[in-house]
C-alpha cells in the first residue's frame, strides 16, 4: 500500500485539531469538554518507552560496515530520512541544499553539510555516534557539496570505489555527484540499510510491541464511545485522543459502509448508521517505531453476510500467521492467506482481497520486506511485519484485519490479540 503513515498522521492531526476545535465535534459536545469516558480512563504508556542508545547505533553502524564487506560495497551515502535516524538519531529536513553522512566500510565516517547550518548539524551529530569529534565538510551557497563528497571519498582512496545510496536518495543528489565522482561506481545501498533494519533487536521489538498495544487500546476506547450520526472525522478524533491519552501521537483513516470497501477509503463526508461497517486503520510512533492495525467493527448488529466475510478473513490471518517461520519465502506468506479467501469464493488472485498480505515495519509504517506473490526472500527471526488479509465487496462493505507479527525461532508471534469477532470486535462484553 502505496502511502506515507509519517505524512498521514501530521496531516491526520492538522484536521483532528481543527475538528476537536468546532462547537459540534463529538469532543466538545459537553461544556466541559471533557472525553468520552472510556478514552478518559486511558492511562499514559509514555514512561514504558525506553529511547534507542548511541551504543545501539554504534552497534547498527559495524553491522552495516559487515554488510557492505559482504555487498562488495566501498560505502554508503545516507540523507535525511529514517535510515539516518536508526544509525545516527539526526533528524534532518529534506531540501534542495545536500547533507548527508558517507560511512566507508573502513574508517570513521564523514559528513557533508550546509556551511551555515554546521552547528545544528554538530549539535545533532553529538547525540549519537559521531560524538563531538565527527568529521564535517561544509560547503557554501556558491560551491558545490558533491566536490565535498568527492574529496573525503579521495582522500579514503575511494576515487574508483563502489558507493551505495541508500534508496530514499534523490536523483539530483546521485547524479550531482556523479559527476563530482565520474570514477565512483554508483550502486544500491539496501541490502545493508534494508539489511541492518529488517532485523530488530529486542529493543524494537519492546518498542513496536508498546505501539501497538497503545494503538488496540485506543482503537477500543473509541469504538466504545462511538454514537449513530457521528462522521468519520468524528471517530478520528477520537482514535487520535485516545493516542494522545496514552502519550503518543497516533491517529486512523476511517471510512463508513460502501467506502470500506476502497482498502485505502475515500475523503467524502461519510456518517455511522446503525448496522453499517466501519473500518480503521492507523498507527502511533513510540520512539520512532511504528504499529500499523486495523479492526473492522459495526455499530449495533451485522449481517449474516457480514459475519461470513469477517470470518473467512479472520481465517486467513490465522493462515498467515501459522505459514510464516524462519526459512519460508514471503510469497507463501500470502499465498497462504490468499488461499483461503480465493477457496472461500473470493477470488481469484486480487479480484476481492486487492493487496499483497503484508509488508514489513519498523520505523517506516512501510519497509522492507514484503509479503507479496514474486518475493522470494526467506524469512529470518526478528523480522518484523504486518498481517492484513481483507475481502473487498465494491458497492457494499469491505473487512480487513491487521496486526503486526515478529518471527520467532520457531514460527511467528502477532503483537496485538487477533479481533475475535464483529459482535465483540475487542474480546470484551
């Protein structure tokens, strides 16, 4: 699924705020403004959460060194993104102006960056591996940053070397150097970046597991507080208090009947009527780590052919779960899932269940690897990803379930309780 989780939860809260804000939102009906109650009985989660280390990073960093020895690779280039918070917790704004960090396979790494933004960048830079001894090449508005990078990579006798970009790198960045660098070969830096991050240590893991438990709970807390004549931005609102109550930022696209059946919704004012699905999808951020879940739930009683669909989803989660263990390809991940659903008269391939099953997560909402026919990558423990068959009925209503699950040694563990069932969506009376 082709969308940004970071970009919809920012512009998600610019539109929570504004409806918290208006006389008539579900938040500010009373004259008190106080939540509904069950989102009010939340409790912050926030001291649970445990920062990432510098000796972590330091640890990350040598991986990456390993991998590259492993890729044939010289070094890798990095710009602002996730990929340079996991190794060196800066969070650098993407620009036309270049910074960037070059880790060489051997020797200390290198940064190039904005002459008047050097002592942000080293106020940053000290906060994680790099200390207050980090090598940093400035360049001004007049001068060219690729020439920087071009002359730390010489000096490291790199000049015919191999430099991996890592995949979020934008063209004009590669290219300019490329021209700086015409004998530096130019190549892809995800198997190390993709390398290191798609096994997570158990630190991760605690901290996606607390996201996700964060994000269940406040998904609950809504539904519980949910009355027939609110709009979808109403239960957004909600879901993102409920976040908020908890101590982290979180929200979820919502979508009301007909429209959940578009896995990705529609922007048109919806409203929740008795007997009407709804579907919600969304994440929180705990430290940087992401949970990505959503729980079909109706208002009041579902129909038969409701409860049938939700139970042959239910069905092929489980299916996934139990085919996924160290050394099994991600194609029959989803191939496991798609099974049921095609046996089930809801085939065949993507003609009702309209997605690959899963990607992976870990600080993107969407990372690699995927859980998609054609992937032949073997699953290895600590990998970490999403779970979501869905069943989509054009013209009436869609189901989709989806937790997170992290390979073990001997199969695969979900983060979150599978949801038992449209009548107690939740596991509770």
């Amino acid at each position: 699924m082709k969308f940004s989780r970071r970009h919809f939860l920012e512009t998600a809260g610019i539109a929570t705020a504004f409806t918290l804000a208006q006389p008539g939102s579900v938040i500010a009906q009373s004259k008190d403004s106080k939540l509904p109650e069950p989102i009010a009985k939340l409790k912050s989660r926030k001291a649970e959460a445990k920062p990432i280390t510098t000796s972590e990073r330091e640890q990350r960093m040598e991986q990456a060194r390993q991998l590259m020895a492993e890729n044939k690779l010289d070094a890798i280039m990095i710009t602002g993104g996730t990929s340079l918070v996991y190794f060196t917790n800066i969070r650098w704004w993407m620009s036309e102006r270049l910074f960037a960090i070059i880790v060489p396979a051997k020797g200390n790494p290198f940064y190039v960056c904005p002459a008047f933004e050097e002592d942000r960048a080293r106020e940053q830079i000290a906060s994680g591996p790099g200390g207050n001894n980090a090598e940093v090449r400035t360049w001004n508005e007049d001068e060219s940053p690729y020439q920087r990078i071009a002359e730390g990579l010489k000096e490291r006798k790199l000049s015919a070397g191999t430099l991996g970009m890592e995949e979020t790198v934008r063209y004009v960045f590669s290219e300019g150097l490329g021209k700086a660098a015409p004998g530096v070969r130019i190549t892809s830096a995800t198997p190390v970046t993709a390398g290191c991050r798609m096994i997570k240590s158990q630190h991760e893991l605690q901290l996606m597991k607390l996201a996700n438990e964060v994000t269940l709970a406040a998904y609950e807390a809504a539904y519980l507080s949910t009355k027939e004549g609110m709009t979808q931005n109403d239960f957004g609102a909600m879901v993102q208090a409920a976040h908020a109550q908890q101590g982290f930022p979180g929200g979820a696209s919502i979508q009301v009947g007909e429209n959940s059946a578009l896995p990705h919704g529609s922007a048109k004012p919806q409203v929740i009527r008795e007997g009407t699905i709804l579907l919600m999808d969304g994440s929180c951020s705990v430290e940087g780590y992401e949970s990505d879940i959503s729980r079909t739930v109706v208002l009041g009683k579902p129909t038969d052919k409701m409860k049938q669909v939700f139970e042959i989803v239910h069905k092929a989660q489980s299916a996934a779960l139990a085919a996924a263990k160290p050394g099994v390809q991600c194609q029959a991940v989803d191939a496991a899932a798609r099974k049921v659903i095609t046996d089930a008269g809801y085939g065949p391939d993507y003609k009702h269940f309209t997605h690959r099953l899963g990607h992976g997560i870990g600080m993107d909402g969407h990372e690699w690897p995927y859980l998609v026919r054609g992937n032949t990558q073997l699953l290895v423990p600590n990998m970490t990803f999403s779970d979501e068959p869905g069943i989509y009925i054009r013209g009436e209503f869609g189901v989709r379930l989806e937790d997170d699950m992290h390979i073990t040694e001997n199969g695969a563990e979900l983060f979150t309780p599978q949801s038992p069932s449209l009548e107690q969506p939740f596991g509770k009376s």
